[in-house]
C-alpha cells in the first residue's frame, strides 16, 4: 500500500532527516519478560520517535490504519487517532492533545513522538494500558492479538528506551535542572496601561523577570531561559513549547493584572484549572487576550488548530505540582508587607495550557490602581519581588528534590 506521496518524502528528507539519529530499539514483548519483536526508536531533535505503522502491526487486530496524503489515522477499540505530518497536535475522536514534538512523514515511516505510547495511550484506554514509571514499560493488559496469524497474547510491553518522559521517569534524570521564565507580552502586545504614571505591563514584566533569571542562575545549579529577552512579540503558543522543547522542569509566566475599576489591588499567583471566580475569569480574559496577536504572527490556519487545542487542552498531570509551585511563590510574595496578597487562585489561562510541565502564572499586582502602580514604580519593589519569586521557586525545587530523594514521590505515583 503506498500511502505516502514521492514529493512529500522528497521534502521530508531534505528538511529533516538530518536531525534523526538511530537511537536503540523499543521492544514488544508477549508476557512479561520474553521479547517476540524489537521496533527501532528514531532519535529527532526534540522526541524520540516509534514508527507508527509498526507499533500498531504489532498491537494487532484491533487496530488498523489507513491514511490519506499527510494524515494518517488509527482505529483502536473503536476510537479513531488522527495524526498529521509536522503537526505537533493530533486528535482523538475529534479532541485535539499536543505532543511534545511534531508526527513527521519519513519515507515509508510515519513517525509519532514516544510520548504517544508512554504517556498518551495510557491515558486514553487506562482499562488497556499501564505505564509502569518505575521500570519503562507499557503493558498492553487485555491481551491482544499479534497478528491474524498468532494466537491471542496475553500481554504485550513495550519497553520504551529514549522518550524524555521515560528518562524522567527513572528517577535520577528527574531532577529540574531547567526553568523557564516568561514575561508576557512584548512587541505590539503591550499588556496592562497603568493610569497614573502609565507604565506598561511589557515593559515592567521583562525587567522583573531578568531580575527572578539573575537570582535564579546565582544560585548556581539551574539553566534559566527567558521566553522574550526584549520587547518583541512572542505568540503564546510558542512560549510553552519552548519550554517543552528544553526539557524545563518549570515554567513561570509573569504578567501585571488590571481591572476596569481602579479599586482592585494585590498580588495573585494562578494555577490552570477552570476559573471559579468573577474575578478570575475576569483575570484570564485580560490576559488571553494575547490571543489575537497569535492570529496575526502565525496565521489564520495555524491559529484555528491552537484554538481549538486550547478549548481541550487540560494539565490535571502536573496540577497538584503546580499547586505547591504557587504556594511556594504566594507564601514568598506573601512578605511584601506592602503589597496585599490575594492568595492563590485558578483560571483558564492559554499561556500555561501549551506547558507539559508544573506551571504558575504570577500576577504580580494591579497596574491599574494607583497604589499598585507607584509600587511596580518603584526599582527597589520591583527588585524585592523579583527576590521573593525567585526565592519561592528555589524552595519549591528544594523541597521537590527532597521529596524525589525520599522515594515520596514514586509513592505517590503508584
Ligand atoms: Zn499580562
């Protein structure tokens, strides 16, 4: 069957295939212990890859493919994947995921990221598969056929080498050693106007956060990366996945709030959950307006996918992390007397949906209100709170680091 087209492969090749690199095998096994078949894992610059078609000849009858042009799609239990080349959503029964990394059309291959196996089939069919973190394996618990020809088997593992998820998973590459700090905003998208002495949220939000990168790389351990260094616009799509793409272990969204009334004041540090407040929705639609400059920078097409991956899109993976995040920061930002403190709340922010990481939004305060403003005016606040966010995330990596070290965390997961 010939389902890829010659001038696509010709593409393929020329733009990609020097990123790939062999990198060792994934196997299937039949029962636990006995290999019956090996399937080579393909290193990309971001991923490590199985060949989906062979995945799914060796998941058996239940599954089949077909594919037309660049899309292909898979029917397991009824349900139906479809993966596009270069596409770095897929969906499942009309629902858009995001994988870490592009599906690629390669020759006859058609790549999808590792994650698929490791983390996503797991999560769709939790009846079929389990993922065992502990020793990297798949296990396929109902038993499928092999092939028409085989006898039904009673187990079938995939025992993944190289996905970055399963590396993570040992426990010893675990540790964050990368973060990422996004200050929102830039370029054309200025963020919140302050009304008294008109500062602008872009503009306070990228100096805080070289301020939170400076005392984060002083203490000496992490990689730190700026998702904008300057005043220029970054779509909010982008700003995840360059954490994704870094393996960061964190990723800190840093915004200014603002509200029609001057009366609201303080600082908020947020999580990704539905908002449950007036004013939290009130929050995210402030800032997910950013949205629109998305559509501009990377076109109409590109930004329907992201919307609707965006409608789908849920981390209740790295929820309870990304809770101890905030209460880390909050209980930090809590000491600036000055400062009222509104705690930690949840809302639907787009920034954090594309971070398959724990992640918080931090509001540092009202640009809008007087008294906010002349604070964020002020160098020695803006140092001062810079020094408390950063200073919450080096407990809360302190004390996740601590957990890893105690087993705690395996035991958690189990
Ligand atoms: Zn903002």
């Amino acid at each position: 069957m010939n389902l890829f087209r010659g001038t696509t492969t010709l593409i393929f090749f020329s733009l990609f295939m020097p990123v790939f690199l062999a990198a060792g095998s994934f196997s299937i096994l039949d029962r636990p212990g006995k290999r019956v078949k090996e399937l080579s894992l393909v290193s990309g610059e971001r991923s490590s890859y199985l060949d989906l078609r062979e995945l799914v000849a060796e998941l058996g009858d239940s599954v089949y493919w077909e594919a037309t042009g660049e899309r292909l799609v898979w029917i397991v239990s009824g349900r139906s994947f479809v993966f596009e080349d270069r596409l770095s959503i897929f969906s499942l029964d009309g629902e858009l995921y995001q994988f870490v990394a592009p599906s690629l059309l390669a020759g006859s291959r058609f790549l999808v990221p590792a994650q698929l196996a490791v983390e996503y089939l797991p999560q769709f069919f939790p009846e079929r598969f389990v993922y065992n973190k502990l020793d990297g394996l798949l296990v396929d618990r109902t038993g499928v056929p092999v092939s028409r020809k085989k006898a039904v088997s009673e187990t079938v593992e995939i025992r993944s080498v190289d996905t970055s998820r399963a590396a993570k998973s040992d426990g010893k590459n675990y540790r964050i050693s990368t973060v990422v700090i996004d200050p929102g905003h830039g370029g054309r998208d200025p963020g919140a106007l302050g009304r008294r002495h008109k500062l602008t949220e872009k503009h306070l939000v990228l100096e805080i956060s070289q301020l939170v990168v400076a005392r984060l790389k002083g203490s000496g351990e992490l990689k730190v990366i700026l998702t904008r260094d300057k005043d220029v616009l970054v779509p909010l799509a982008e700003r995840g996945s360059l954490a994704n793409k870094n393996g960061a272990g964190l990723f800190v969204s840093i915004h200014c709030n603002a509200s029609r009334g001057s009366d609201l004041r303080g600082a908020s540090v947020y999580f990704l959950d539905a908002a449950k407040t007036d004013e939290e929705r009130a929050t995210a639609m402030l800032e997910n307006a950013s949205l629109q400059y998305d559509a501009e920078q990377i076109g109409p097409e590109r930004q329907n996918e992201i919307n609707l991956i965006l409608q789908d899109m849920a981390q209740n993976e790295y929820l309870r992390e990304s809770k101890d995040l905030c209460s880390f920061i909050q209980s930090e930002m809590g000491r600036l007397d000055e400062l009222p403190e509104k705690g930690i709340r949840q809302a639907n922010f787009a920034v954090l949906r594309g971070a398959f990481m724990p992640a918080a939004l931090i509001e540092t305060a009202y640009i809008s209100n007087p008294n906010d403003e002349s604070l964020l005016r002020n160098r020695k606040f803006r140092e001062r709170l810079a020094e408390a966010i950063a200073g919450g995330i080096l407990q809360y990596i302190n004390q996740y680091h601590k957990k890893l070290d105690s087993g705690a965390l395996k035991a958690e997961q189990k």
